[in-house]
C-alpha cells in the first residue's frame, strides 16, 4: 500500500465519490464569473466540469493510523439515506465500505471517528441501515462530534433543520451513535494523541473544526470546509452558499490558510478531487498553489 507518511502518521484518502455538485453561481453566489474563467485551466478538469460551469468536488474521508489506531476523518454521505433537502444523495448505493476494506480496514476496525462538522455529506456513514434501524457502523469507534453542531443541527433545538440540506441527518446519522454510547461532544480543542490535534473552525457551521498533524519535521491541517475550491486561495473573502457565518467563516479560512503558509504545512481540504493535497504559499492578501501531493485513493 502506497501511504503518504506524515512523520509517524500514515494517510490514505477513502473515496465514496466525486464529480460536479452545483454550478459556480450557486455555489459561490459572490465570485463574479469572470474569476472562474480567469482560472480554468488550472481548474479543469478536477475541480471545474469542462463541458459546464458546473463544480466538481470529492466526497471522501482520511484514513489516518496514529499511534496503533485507524482514525477516521469524516464519513460522505452514506447508503439508503433519505434526504429531502439533498434529493440527488437520496438512497445510494456505493461502495465505500469496498473501498475502505481496499485499504486494508473492516468497520471493527476502526478506533476512532472524527467529524469536522455535521454537514450531511460529513457524518452518512457515522450509520448503516440493519434490519430496517440505523446502527453505528463502526461499532468499536468513539465518534468525536464538535458540541457547537450537535447542538445546532438537532431539529428539537433548530426548527429551521426542516427543509434544509440536513433534514433526516441528525435522525439517521448521529442520533443512533449517541444512543449508542459512542458519542464524545468537544469544545474549543482536542488532543487526539501526540500527533494529532482538533481545533475549532467556526463559520462554515457553528461548531465546525479542522485537525492538525504536527509529527517529526511535518506539519499537516485536515482542513474541513474552510474551503471547497482552490479558487478560494485567490479569493479567500469567498464563501459557499453554504457557510452559517459568512464573516467568521471569511476570517477562519484567511487565519488557517495564513497558518498552513508560514509551517509549510500540508494542506487536505475534505472535498478536493484528482490531486487531493497542496501546499501553499502566502501573497499578499492572497494564496497560492506552491504543489500538489497526490494521495493513493481507494
């Protein structure tokens, strides 16, 4: 197995699937079209669909070994879900737990379960459906699940959960884990281990967060959905449509961009596809691609 090895961390990405998502006007409401075009060739075919102004992004999650243990960093969307506000996720059926055996790790396995947020696409396989209930996939795994969003996206606390992309999510993907036992609720930050650290995201979602890997000489951030296109490092003041907190998701993004830069540290979005991994550089109030780390996917 082809491993990217971070100082005594190994990581391998586990794809549940990619291609285009929404178009760029959708997506990024304020990033003005001709920015898009500016970049495209730099941006098709692995981020931007080249017959269509439509986006593309990966779902997937970081499979991490640390000190003896099979971390998971985020889990897609999931099988058999039914999603009224994400019609288009409603009811797959992929092959991520292939993939997952693929790299060597069967859902027993796992130790540990890291979502950077709550998002949907972020917590699907937290569950699987048996017997007609939603059971925790990885039965031995303690899911770490930021407090701020868990607070957030239960419809008894939000009733704006209704009709949005989350509807269902709360019931079928995080509720169970927590019945369960399995559930730890954070706050602020979290040492994983002497490698690995949680550290609040906020903006993108109240409680989302992003995990630091400092081990040996490298340095490396899992950077959840600070940002969801490279063109963000040019125009880092852009948000999603789909940020809570359009002005601390804004200032978030430009702190953890800014911190990546001067430690040389790797940066792994959730959702880039094709060449998964960057480093990058600061210029002036902007970022730039300095290289790509491609990373074996299964």
């Amino acid at each position: 197995m082809n491993e990217l090895k971070l100082g005594d961390v190994t990581t391998v990405r586990i794809e549940e699937m990619h291609g285009p998502v929404m178009s760029t006007d959708q997506f990024f409401p304020d990033l003005p079209a001709e920015a898009w075009q500016e970049h495209r060739a730099d941006l098709v075919p692995d981020h931007l669909d080249a017959g269509s102004a439509m986006v593309n992004s990966a779902f997937q999650t970081w499979l991490l070994r640390s000190e003896g243990r099979v971390i998971l960093i985020d889990t897609g969307i999931g099988n058999d879900k039914t999603l009224p506000g994400a019609a288009y996720w409603s009811n797959l059926k992929l092959g991520y737990l292939g993939h997952l055996a693929g790299a060597g790790v069967r859902p027993e396995d796992v130790d540990l379960v890291i979502n950077t947020h709550l998002h949907v696409d972020h917590v699907g396989w937290n569950t699987r459906l048996a017997d007609g209930a939603w059971v925790p996939t990885f039965r031995n795994a303690t899911y770490l699940m930021p407090k701020a969003d868990f607070e957030f996206f239960d419809p008894a606390n939000n009733p704006s959960i209704a009709g949005g992309v989350n509807e269902n999510v709360f019931e079928a993907s995080i509720a169970p884990v927590h019945a369960a036992g399995q559930v730890r609720l954070w706050e602020h930050s979290h040492t994983i281990d002497a490698n690995l650290r949680l550290e609040a995201a906020p903006g993108h979602t109240p409680g989302s967060s992003v995990v630091k890997l400092a081990s040996g000489d490298d340095r490396a951030l899992f950077a959840g959905d600070i940002l969801h296109t490279p063109l963000q490092l040019t125009y880092p003041e852009h948000n999603s449509c789909f940020c809570e907190d359009p002005a601390q998701a804004r200032a978030t993004r430009r702190r953890l961009l800014g911190w990546a830069a001067d430690e040389r540290a790797l940066l792994l979005p959730a959702h880039f596809s094709g060449h998964s991994a960057l480093e990058i550089e600061q210029r002036g109030a902007a970022f730039a691609v300095k290289g790509w780390a491609p990373i074996t996917r299964y």
